[in-house]
C-alpha cells in the first residue's frame, strides 16, 4: 500500500548521518582525502547556496568515468530486463542492446554539452571530457562493441535460463540498496539479485570489470544482509559474481568463520573511520585529518586531482568540452 503524503508542508533536514558500506571501506583504503570530499567535503554541495568549494567538490563526487558509466548503463538494462521478465514481458536481446546504446550516446551528449554544470546529479560528467581525455571515435566504437559483448553474455547465461523458469514467489530483492544495523552502526549494501529455488538463496552481483579480492568482501557482507534481513541460512546461501567480460561465474558459499571475519572486518573498518572524527556524535570532520595518497595511479584516475593538485589540472580543465564527430 502507498504511504500517504506528510500532512505537514515541512521538509525533514537531512543530516549527514555516519554509516558503512564495502565502497566506503575501498574508498577510505585508497585514499583518505577522497573519503573525506566524498563524505564530508561534498556534504551540502548540491545547494546553490552552500560554499563554493561544496559545490565544487559536489560535482566532482557526481562525476562518472567510461568504465563506471558503461558498469552503470549494464546494471540499468540487466534490471530492466529482469524487471520485463518477472511481469511476463520478455525483452528480446536486440531490444536491450538497442536502448543501451541509445543511453550511452544520450549520457555521452550530454557530457559533452555540460549540462552537468547546472544539474550536477542528473546529468552525466565524464572524467575523459573533464580532463582533456576525450575518446576517439575509435574508442567510443569498442565501447559499443563492448556494451553488446557485456548483455550478449548476460543473454546467453545459463543464470538467465534459470531466471526465467523461476516461479513469482521465488524473486526475493532485485537491484535494492537496504541496509543492516552491525553494533548500531548502519551497514548499506547494494544487492543486484536473491532469488530462491529449490529453498537455496541465490544472491547475484553483476560485474563488468575485473576479477577483485575485494568482490568477496562484498559477497560476505551480502550473505550478512541475507541471514540478518532475509532470513537466509548460511548453508542454504549461495553467492554468485557474474564477470560479464569473460562470463566466468564465480560461486562462493559462506560458512561461519568466514563471516566471523567479515563481521570483524567491518568492526576494525568503522572503528578506523571513527577515530578521524572530530565529533563522533555529530560525525564531523575536518580535511587536514584525512592525509592524501602517494598512490600516483590512484590520483591519475580520481575525480578531485583538479582539487589536490591545481597546478598540474588546471589547463586540461579550463578547456571546454570538445566537440566530437561520432561515427555512428
Ligand atoms: S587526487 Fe589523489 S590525493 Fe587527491 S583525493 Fe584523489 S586520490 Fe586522493
């Protein structure tokens, strides 16, 4: 049932509440600065009348580059393949190919108009244009190529022959941000998919780039999700990354110890963040805490380096957006 509308005209103030996830974990490992502007620094940016550097430090947290956009316009389809598939509407893979491409050439207009300059987090701003890497026709060719490689994989998986046999009642979560309280802290995560079948929970998580230690990190704090929120049993639980690039499907089952750990290691994560703090109970920070990486690669690839390092960034950023002559 819909909730009714707040009978009061008066909008609840946000607060920039403290909490975790396994991004913000990843985020706060490479590099403490970008942690900070992503956490704290940006805090606010989106309004027109907060401090220049907010908003500075607000659209550059909104800034996307190819590999995240091409990541984020796969899940979109994926899900919006999957949501067809549960209403009975499946989407033939031409159709799916077609508007993901669309969305792409759409995202990539837009980039390149700036619209992001006015609407910081509707519109998309690509790193590659931000800093003087516009891609080549060339490039912007295997992207597509790439985006049809990526949902013909997903097409031709024995995971979607399965999906599409699965009863209504067996779709548990699909594409859900939800969280979890660990030691009252809040603990978000992010599932792409749970399905059950055969009563075995099958949690899905969607990747489009490389193999990574961390997917299992993530995979575990997952399966905390599912046994605190889902009401799944370790080993009725089965934790599936989808590498779409090489379609290799890496299965993970949970036991006790290693969720043992993982809780552990959201313990030791928090407690890490906390002690920057200024203020706990307020979860306020101040920049000079939050120390800047010497991983150069890091800094070569990150949204702030205009911010850390102005001298070096300043002439790629001046330029306006290039104008490109699309082969398509
Ligand atoms: S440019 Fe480097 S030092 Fe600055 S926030 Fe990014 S990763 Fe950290």
């Amino acid at each position: 049932m819909n909730k009714p509308f707040p009978t009061s005209s008066r909008r609840t103030e946000l607060t920039n509440d403290f909490s975790w996830s396994s991004s913000r974990h990843r985020l706060f490992n490479d590099c403490q600065r970008r942690y900070y502007y992503n956490h704290y620094g940006s805090w606010g940016g989106w309004d027109k009348h907060a401090d220049k550097q907010a908003q500075l430090l607000y659209r550059l947290k909104k800034m996307t580059n190819l590999p995240m956009l091409i990541g984020s316009l796969v899940h979109q389809t994926i899900n919006q393949v999957l949501l067809n598939l549960r209403k009975g509407q499946p989407v033939p893979v031409s159709t799916a190919i077609e508007n993901t491409i669309r969305d792409f050439r759409r995202c990539l207009a837009e980039s390149e108009r700036g619209d992001w300059r006015e609407r910081p987090s509707k519109s998309t701003n690509l790193f590659e244009h931000y800093y003087g890497e516009t891609p080549s026709p060339l490039d912007l060719t295997r992207i597509e190529d790439r985006l049809i490689g990526l949902l013909d994989a997903f097409y031709s998986s024995p995971i979607l022959n399965q999906l599409r046999s699965l009863p209504s009642y067996g779709w548990v979560t699909q594409e859900a941000l939800d969280s979890f309280t660990l030691d009252g802290q809040k603990v978000w995560v992010s599932l792409d998919l749970a399905v059950m079948e055969k009563g075995v929970m099958y949690i899905y998580d969607w990747k489009t780039g490389m193999e990574h230690r961390a997917d299992k990190v993530q995979l575990a704090v997952y399966a905390l999700f599912a046994t605190k929120r889902l009401h799944a049993s370790l080993p009725d639980l089965t934790l599936r990354d989808f590498y779409l690039d090489s379609g290799n499907v890496v299965s993970v089952e949970m036991d006790s110890e290693t969720v043992d750990e993982t809780i552990s290691l959201i313990q030791s994560s928090i407690e890490l963040m906390l002690e920057k703090l200024d203020d706990v109970n307020t979860n306020s920070a101040s920049q000079e805490r939050f120390p800047l990486t010497d991983r150069t690669a890091i800094c070569r690839q990150c949204s702030y380096k205009s911010v850390c390092f102005p001298a070096e960034t300043n002439e790629m950023v001046s330029k306006p957006p290039q104008q490109l002559t699309l082969s398509f």
